[in-house]
C-alpha cells in the first residue's frame, strides 16, 4: 500500500497522508500504534523531495505572499487594537465629561442659597464709577 503511493517523501507527515492511504482498509484495520511506527519507519526511509528550479520558484514566491499575508494580518490586528484603545479613552472621557456635568447640575438648599445671596449682593452695590484719575 505504502510503496504503491508515488506522492510520499521524507516530509510526509501521519498528518499528510494522502486520502488513498487513509482510505485503505488495511490502513483502517490495522492497530493505531503498530500502523503509526510502521508509516514512520518507512517515510525515514524515502528520498528527499528534490525541486526543480520552478516549483522552487513558485514555493518561494507563495512563502513570500503568506509572510506578506501574515504580516498584514498582523498589521490590521495592531490597528484595531490601537483604535479600540482609542475608542475606549474617547468613551472613558466622554463619561467623565457628562459626569462632571451631572454633578454641576445638582445644586443643593445651600448652594442654591448661595447663589441667590450673590445675586442679591450684586443687584444692591452699585458698580464703581470711572474716574479721570483712575484712568
């Protein structure tokens, strides 16, 4: 079964194996810890994959676009957290804001007799008047 299956190298993986190996009645039949060391045994055993200078090529060309695609990902992952850190100091400062506003608005007996004693105050003194010699 092994030897029948052309597509298996040394970087063949148990979790690589072709469908036509895990689809194999003997593959399924056969006990997992015996099957597992049997597979690995002879994957040792198999030549290296040689590339040519075109699939070379196009595997360091797709290796370059994921490390781009990586990086971008990981790029716009950074701008999100930098805007959701933004948008949470906005929120933040915008409570604070509309709690200072709430506690201005509450005016106690005290307070709002405070406030009526100065109008008071500043209804009865008359303004200073301007003087030749103060200017």
């Amino acid at each position: 079964m092994l030897k029948s299956t052309p597509s298996l190298s040394r970087n063949t993986t148990l979790l690589t194996l072709p469908d036509s190996i895990l689809a194999d009645a003997r593959y399924v039949t056969t006990p997992d810890s015996s099957r597992d060391s049997i597979i690995t045994d002879y994957l040792a055993t198999l030549p290296e994959v040689v590339l040519t200078d075109e699939e070379r090529k196009g595997k360091e060309e797709r290796e370059r676009r994921e490390r781009a695609l990586r990086e971008r990902e990981w790029a716009v992952r950074q701008g999100k957290r930098r805007n959701a850190a933004g948008e949470a100091m906005a929120k933040q400062l915008l409570r604070d804001e509309e709690a200072a506003i709430e506690r201005a608005k509450i005016v106690g007996k005290k307070g709002l007799l405070g406030h009526l004693r100065k109008e008071e105050i500043t209804e009865k003194t008359p303004a200073p008047a301007v003087t030749e010699e103060a200017v």
